[in-house]
C-alpha cells in the first residue's frame, strides 16, 4: 500500500514519467515546475528545446506504453502516425543509403508540446498527485545531521514562501539542474563529471506535408561525418506536417533563412531534405538552439549522498540532443525506481545510481564514441573506440545491400539491444561478407 509523500522538482519529461513511477510507492505526489504549464500542447519558456525535433526511440515507446499504458493507442486517436523505422525512412549513414525493409521497430511522430501534454495529462489525472506550477524550488530542508533530505523550499511566483516536506525529494531539473549547488551547500562531494564538448547548433522547423515529400516516406536522417560535421533530419508529425532539423557540430551552424536552409541541406547526404525545403510549405519560423558539451555526473560513485533525495533524467546525464535519447533514457529510469521501489525504500539512492549508471553506459558510449570520430572533439580515444568506428563504418557499408544489418544497427541505436550486439558473430560474419572492396 502506498504511503508517504514524495516531491518531484521539474514537471518536464522526466519528471512526469518519475512521479509516474512514484504513485505506486506513495501516497502524495507533488510536482513542482517554474513554468506557468499550458493548458495546451504548446512550448515554454521551461523547455527551450521543446520547438525542436524529438525522437521517442522504439525502447522509450515501449518504457511510455509500460508506465501509461494505451498512450500509443491515445496519441494515435490525436493523430500521431506510426512510423516503421526500417522501412518508411531514407536512412544514410556516412553518406551510404540503408536498404530499407519492413521491421518491428516502430516509432511514433509526434511533436514534444503534444507528447509532453499527454503525459502531463495522464499523470494529473493519477490519484494523489498535484501539480504546483509558476513556482521555483529554493532549496532544500534537512535534518539537522543533513544526513537526510526531508523536503523543499518554495518560492511561487504570486505568493508567499513556503515549505513541503518529503519522504522523498527527486531532481528532474534537467540541464539547469541546482543538485550540484544545494548537495555542496550541505558538504557534500561534488559528483565527477564527464563532459565532451560538441559544439552542436540545431534548427527546427515544421512545414505542411505533401504526399509526394519523400518520395512518399515518413522520414529521412542523414548524419554529421568528419570533414563534413552537418546533419539533417526529417521527421512525420500530427497534423500532416513534417518537422525539419539541421544541425552542424564545432562551429558549424545551420542558417535561420530560407535560402540558406536549403543551400545547408543541399550539402547533405539525403537529397531528400533539400527538396523538401525547396517544395514544402513552412508553417512557423525556425527555431535555433546551441548544446555546448554532453554532461554525465557520475553519482554512482559518491561514498555520501544524502537520504531521501535522488537525482534523475538530463539532471544525471545530457546527451548530444542529435541521437534522440533523453527521453528514452528518462522512462528507462522511471522504470528502474518503480522496480527498486516495490522492492524497498532501503538505500534507493545508492541502488538507483548504480542501476541508472548501467542504463546509461549503452547510449553514452554510442553517443560518446561516434562523437569521438571527429578529431576535433577532444577526449581519449581508446584503440577499442578508433576500432569501433572502424567497424561500424564498414557495417554502414554493406547496409547498402543487406537489411539484416541495417535492422542490426537500428535496434541498437534504438536502444532494443546493447552496442556489443553488433559485434556478435552473425553480424560480424556479414559484415565481412558484404563490405564492399573500398571499404576493406
């Protein structure tokens, strides 16, 4: 039976999917959020990246559907379209074409205002939990010893501080997370950080979709290689539009015009893009953002950490926003708590770090080590690293004539199976197989 109080500091994606996970371990659930939340799928000021392209991976859609089950079902009835990875996308993967093939790996086109309110919807809706918003969290309350978090410090934005006390405090602040400062204020040991400087600078921006956009698929992605370190990504939305992303890496920036959105995208591998941009109609201005450095606080190996507060999602780990795996690692972890909570409550903090860090260490290293490939990114580059990127270019390779590797390298980037998948002997043996002579 659920019992108790818990407080969750940032109602955005990850925050959402942890209260979700919390309401079968207490009975009170607050989420607190700075932002006055709309009543409609909208951006805000909260979530600067919400005008861009969002990906929901295949494993996030199944970890959303386990947590809220029906939702596919729900953003189907809103018109969200499904999307076969394999088959209903142009795929070019340093500049070579994937076969395309029908597959299980199913995504769903949807933009992150909408994704965002039907969660925040489903969840308001779950018994006990509240929703505080246009409110900023100042701090935290602890014993005495400050072994232990017992609550939070409210400041609302028209009205008078206050204070909410909680079995358990969860940071899902994100990117502006305050757990480094408040865990110092009490004299705590900061958590290591790993940090690897990118540079990215996207664009998004949505136009009406045309039946002929595509050659008549749902998506094209096309990705930054060294030398060339731009990308593109077209992506199927509700309301019959597609939502166009360009990103540069190190300097590279996309331009905001017309014109030179297309002469970017002309550049690019996926002819598609730059005759979309060419066709389509825009139905909004472009939206442009910067992400300097991927961050992953390493809390698993703190010795202290304080009872009775946890920190979650883009607050643990933010990922370059180019492989699209927040959101899936966030529901990853929302799944983690609800199975270390219906266990026991004992040492969660410790237990949930070290789980979390093993939940990470697949797409970090995906995202990491593809990074790595551009020699202007600096970080150790191990001879399994230089080896990998070797492999996988000549997987790209053969991916041209045999789908089996194509479907291979789509469940791991999709999060379905782990990167060493790609190393196993079938895929191995294929690759070796179909690589053309060039790339051998």
């Amino acid at each position: 039976m659920a019992t108790g109080s818990a407080v969750v500091i940032g109602a955005s994606m990850g925050g959402l999917l942890t209260a979700r996970a919390l309401t079968e371990a207490y009975e009170r659930v607050t989420l607190v959020d700075r932002d006055l939340l709309p009543e409609r799928a909208d951006s805000r000021r909260g979530v600067p990246q919400g005008r861009q392209l969002h990906v929901l991976l295949t494993r996030g859609r199944q970890a959303f559907e386990e947590l809220l089950p029906g939702i596919s079902a729900e953003l189907a009835a809103r018109g969200v379209p499904t999307v076969d990875l394999h088959e209903q996308v142009h795929w070019y993967n340093n500049g070579h074409r994937m076969r395309r093939a029908p597959s299980p790996l199913f995504a769903l086109g949807v933009s992150r205002p909408l994704l965002e309110q039907v969660v925040r919807e489903r969840v308001a809706a779950l018994p006990g939990v509240r929703i505080v918003s246009d409110c900023e969290v100042a701090g935290l309350t602890t014993t005495v010893d400050r072994r232990r978090v017992t609550g939070v410090r409210l400041h609302p934005r028209d009205g008078e501080p206050t204070t909410v006390a909680a079995d358990l405090v969860v940071d899902a602040g994100g990117r502006g997370t305050r757990s480094p400062v408040w865990l110092a204020e009490l004299g705590y040991r900061p958590a290591p950080e790993e940090r690897v400087k990118v540079g990215v600078t996207y664009l998004t921006r949505t136009y009406r979709r045309e039946p002929h956009h595509l050659e008549g698929l749902l998506g094209a992605l096309t990705n930054a290689v060294p030398g060339r370190p731009r990308g593109g990504i077209v992506a199927v939305q509700e309301q019959g539009r597609f939502a166009v992303a360009l990103s540069g890496m190190l300097g590279e920036e996309p331009p905001a015009d017309d014109e030179g959105m297309t002469a970017f995208a002309e550049t690019l591998a996926a002819p598609q893009i730059a005759e979309l941009l060419r066709t389509a109609q825009p139905e909004g201005p472009p939206a442009t953002m910067k992400f300097p450095a991927s961050v992953r606080r390493r809390y698993e190996r703190l010795r202290r950490f304080p009872a009775g507060y946890l920190v979650v999602a883009d607050a643990v780990c933010s990922f370059n926003p180019v492989y699209g795996q927040g959101m899936t690692v966030a529901a990853l972890e929302a799944l983690l708590l609800r199975r270390l909570l219906r266990r026991s409550p004992d040492r969660l903090a410790r237990r949930f770090f070290r789980g979390a860090a093993r939940l990470i260490d697949g797409p970090w290293s995906i995202a990491v080590g593809t990074d790595l490939r551009f020699p202007e990114v600096p970080g150790r580059r191990s001879p399994r690293v230089r080896l990998v990127n070797a492999y996988v270019g000549r997987l790209h390779a053969a991916a041209t004539r045999d789908p089996a590797l194509g479907a291979a390298f789509l469940r791991v980037v999709n999060l379905v199976d782990p990167p060493t998948r790609l190393l196993s002997p079938p895929v191995l043996l294929r690759v070796l197989r179909g690589a053309p002579a060039s790339a051998r």
